[in-house]
C-alpha cells in the first residue's frame, strides 16, 4: 500500500520560514510528479508548486518566489521550503504524487497526503 507522510508544519511569525516534508512509502516502481497543493477552509485545493522526477518545476511562475520545492529521488522524498510566510498563507498543505506501482503501469495514479496545516500568525 502507498502512503504519502507530509511533516514540518506549524505556527510561525509572519516572516517566518518553514521546511516541509514529504516521505513516499509502500511497493512503487517510479515516482513521477511530486507536488504541493493548499487549501484552506471552504475554498478548492489549489496547486502551489510542482516537480517532475527530471527536476523541472512547474508552474513557470513558482520558479521565482518565496516557495522552493524540491526533491530527493532516491529517498522517493519532496520538500517545500517557505520563506518570508504571510498570515494569507495559512493552509493545510498536501503532497501530491503520480505513482507508478508496477512497470506495467504505464503512468501511474494519483496519490494524496493527509495535509499538514501551516499557520501564519503573530
């Protein structure tokens, strides 16, 4: 079974700098995309970075700004670092990934995190 394990979240100052993290678990072939996605209370989850497993990173406007994303193939890891946090950035932040679990598997499916909730406040 795949599990996906988000970690690193938590209250911060306005300003303030977090690193999350992203475990990938269970029988997998190949790990393709890896991304992060936030939500917040009543609104959709909404895409805020992503990485293929080449390292591009996706969309072309998160290649510049506060938010780094990165990963570790080996480890079947992804990390997002976020730098100069605003209050309008508390969310609960889920990893995504497309996993392929067998090489039969010609893409691979869609595979979700239980979130971690980032907090931006004074």
């Amino acid at each position: 079974q795949v599990q996906l394990e988000e970690s690193g979240g938590g209250l911060v100052q306005p300003g303030g700098s977090l690193r999350l993290s992203c475990a990938v678990s269970g029988s997998i072939f190949r790990v393709n995309d890896m991304a992060w996605y936030r939500q917040t209370s009543g609104m959709q989850r909404d895409l805020v970075v992503g990485i293929d497993r080449h390292g591009s990173i996706y969309p072309v406007e998160a290649r510049k700004g506060r938010f780094t994303i990165s990963r570790d193939n080996a480890e079947n890891t992804v990390f997002l670092q976020l730098n100069s946090l605003k209050p309008e950035d508390t969310a609960v932040y889920y990893c995504y990934a497309k996993i392929q679990t067998t090489w039969r598997d010609s893409y691979g499916a869609d595979y979700w995190g239980r979130g971690t909730l980032v907090t931006v406040s004074t």
